[in-house]
C-alpha cells in the first residue's frame, strides 16, 4: 500500500536529519539549486556523483526530513492510491467483512476490478475522519447533557 519510514531511535540519525533538511532548506532558498552531492564517508566532494532534482523534489526530501527530526514517522504514498477491502479493514481496524458490508451500503464508494472490490485510500480517510467527528459530536452531547442534568462530569 505504501512505503513507511519509521521514527528516527538514535539521536546521530535525528541530528542527521536536522542538517541536512537546513542544507536543503538553505540551498532552495538562496540559489533555487536543484542538485545534489552523494558523498560517500571518506571520499571528496569532487568525485562525488551529483543528483539534479526539481526543486519541489527537494522540497518534499527537505519536508520528510524535518518530520523525521520532530519524531514523526512518514508514509510516501501515490495520490491515486486504490486498496483492497484487506488493506482497508487494517487501515480502519475492523473486519473485512465489515468493509464489505460498508461497500454495499454505498457508506464508503468503490469499483469493482473483475471480481474484487477497490476502494480509493482517499476515501477510506474521509470514512474514518467523518466516524472520528461523529464520535466526537456524540461525545460532546453526552458531556452537556450530564453538566445540564449535573451528574458531576
């Protein structure tokens, strides 16, 4: 489904990281450069092989750095992305079968792809954030009405 880069354990690897999204950061931002250098340890930077990327390219490196430095974990996925009822269910933490039953109330869209159903990752984001707002507007009325019937909530 997509590719997950976990957080950063050791304090070497944060620092790293930290350096290298300002050197990025730097670099964007005073001279637009769109390349650069793979330094292997030990070696000099003249025969160091060069990368030429389009500056939104580092930007996202630059970006995905910063993340890791702050001790988020990433996940790089293509936009279009389509999942199967499997990876869906994992994704919500239900069953499959409860996926399956979602897809037929037309509570979350698919298409179907032979005899298997897919489901936009997309939507399977909206279904789980409009569950989280209902649960959260279910749990503010409970919280009112215990205050309105003072039950010490």
């Amino acid at each position: 489904m997509s590719n997950a880069i976990d957080r950063l354990e050791n304090q070497e690897d944060v620092e790293l990281a930290k350096v290298a999204q300002r050197c990025i950061v730097s670099a964007l931002d005073h001279s637009h450069a769109v390349q650069i250098a793979l330094v292997p340890e030990g070696a000099g930077v003249a025969s160091a092989p060069l990368l030429k990327l389009p500056p939104k390219v580092l930007r996202l490196f630059a970006d995905m750095l910063g993340s890791l430095a702050q001790g988020k974990t990433i996940t790089i996925m293509p936009e279009e992305l389509e999942v199967t009822t499997q990876e869906a269910a994992t994704f919500l933490n239900v069953s499959r079968p409860h996926v399956v039953r979602l897809l037929e109330e037309g509570k979350i869209p698919h298409h179907k792809v032979g005899t298997h159903r897919r489901i936009r990752f997309e939507d399977v984001v909206a279904y789980k954030e409009a569950r989280r707002q209902a649960s959260r507007t279910a749990l503010q009325e409970l919280a009112d009405q215990a205050q309105e019937l003072d039950l010490g909530y």
